[in-house]
C-alpha cells in the first residue's frame, strides 16, 4: 500500500483475492483501490514469538489456538489422548485453556512468571468484567501437579483434576516421541503429550505498508508490536502520524474483543464526518 498524493492522503491499496472455479481450482484475481481511507484491523497473530528450543518445529508443536481445533476437527485429538500442553500465561493461552476443557481434554500448563507477578494480564483485570480469564488464573494459583490439598489432615482430589499447572517453568526440550522436558524452581520432568500449543506473544506482518509501517507506531522508526503499538487519536481511531490511516483493536494496544465495537464506532462516525 503506497500513499500516492501525500498532500491529500490517498492511498492506493493493491492485492489478490481467491476464487474458486466451478471445477473447484483456486485462481487469483487482482484489484486495486484508490482512497482516502484506510482502516488496519488485521491483529497481531501474524508471526507468533518461538521458544527457541530443539524440537519446536516437529509438526505436533502448534503456534495458535485454530491450528488446535483443527486437529480436534480432524479427529487427530480426542479424550483418550496425552494431555495437552498449553505454553504462555497471557490470554491467548487463556483462551486455549478453556476451549481445550470445553473438548473435555487433559491440559498441563506451563507458564514462566509468578501467579501473583505484577505483570501477568490476569492481575490486571477487573473481575466483574472478566470472570472467566479470572476462573482460568484460580486455576493457575490452584497449586500444581506436586501439590496435594489436604482437608482435615486426609488428601483430596483437585479442584481442577483435568489441570496440572508448571508455574514458573521452562521448556527445555521436545522430543520427536512427543515427550517433553521441562524445568522449573522444583521440577525437571519428562511428560508425555499429545500436542503443545505455544502462545507465548505475536507480531503483526505489515509489511504491505511500505514506507509507512516503521512511521505509526508510538515509538516511531520501530516494528509496530505489543510493546509499540499504532499511535492513534484515542476519540477518532486516526493515526497521528498518518491522516486517513485508522487501527482498531490489537493493532492499537486493545486486546479485548468486546470493546472492537467501540473502536469500529469512532472510526465509522469520524470518515462519515469527513466525507
């Protein structure tokens, strides 16, 4: 996407889409778009952030929470597998967590930070607004595999027996037999799982923005990240550096779904003010 008329902001927005023949063959079919406006809501699960460990790119090890229900779809997963190992403490993991109990599957979760680290997204939220991430970090705090709840001095099942949460863990290892090596401040296991879902942060690929990826961003000159997101007028949605160019939703540091509307609201009433 290039900016052709820098004094009026147009833009010239150009790509390909899919079809299907009526044989069922994919063909590709250009377009190209002059406007003055253009809105980015393209989130940041393009390129999701790697562990970096020997066995990460074995076909079993999943970056996003729709390879993952694929897998179920195919039939690759069911209830008589291994436990699936969910990897991250943000709320893509958290979200992972629960569709992965909604299929009634065994989870491990492992995770690097402290439950009651200041930084971790759950210690952030509002209950009222958020319970079922809360009801996902209870879980977390519930104690781990190695704990056992005692009532009256007698041992009882957990709260949560499908849930074994690793908190404070590491991956150090995955093995092509789908066993995995993990350590932490009181644990150096090798388990067996079916698949590990890795969520751990993500990056957005804007590259189709050219010249102008590298000029929106808070921090100008970066990579538009979670750390650097798009800076925007927060009542319009417009970036600040680029007039007629607006973001919404991750893109701008909004993670959370139920408040897009708002952000697609601002945009929609300031371009309808404009024209």
């Amino acid at each position: 996407m290039d900016s052709v008329c820098q004094q009026k902001t147009l833009f010239e927005v150009t790509g390909y889409e899919m079809l299907a023949d009526a044989d069922g063959k994919n063909h590709t079919k250009q377009f190209k778009y002059l406007t003055k406006n253009v809105v980015l809501a393209t989130g940041q699960t393009d390129l999701p952030n790697k562990l970096g460990v020997t066995g990460e790119d074995l076909p079993f090890v999943l970056h996003s929470l729709q390879e993952l229900e694929k897998m179920v779809e195919d039939g690759l997963l069911t209830k008589n597998s291994d436990p699936v190992m969910i990897v991250g403490a943000g709320l893509s993991a958290a979200d992972a967590i629960i569709s992965t109990q909604n299929h009634g599957f065994p989870i491990m979760h492992v995770f690097r930070k402290s439950v009651t680290d200041p930084g971790l997204i759950f210690n952030k939220l509002p209950v009222a607004l958020y319970p079922e991430y809360h009801a996902v970090h209870r879980m977390m705090a519930s104690g781990t595999h190695q704990q056992t709840k005692l009532v009256k001095g007698h041992p009882v099942e957990r709260e949560y027996p499908g849930y074994e949460a690793f908190g404070q863990t590491d991956i150090l290892e995955i093995n092509k037999d789908r066993r995995v090596l993990i350590r932490g401040p009181q644990t150096n296991l090798s388990v067996q799982v079916s698949f590990i879902v890795v969520l751990i942060g993500a990056s957005p690929n804007l590259s189709f923005l050219t010249e102008a990826e590298t000029e929106i961003g808070r921090v100008p000159g970066l990579p538009i990240d979670r750390e650097n997101p798009i800076d925007i007028n927060v009542y319009t949605h417009e970036s600040t550096n680029v007039p007629g160019l607006y973001a919404m939703g991750p893109l701008t540091g909004d993670n959370f779904v139920r408040f897009i509307q708002g952000g697609a609201l601002a945009i929609t009433a300031h371009v309808n003010h404009k024209s």
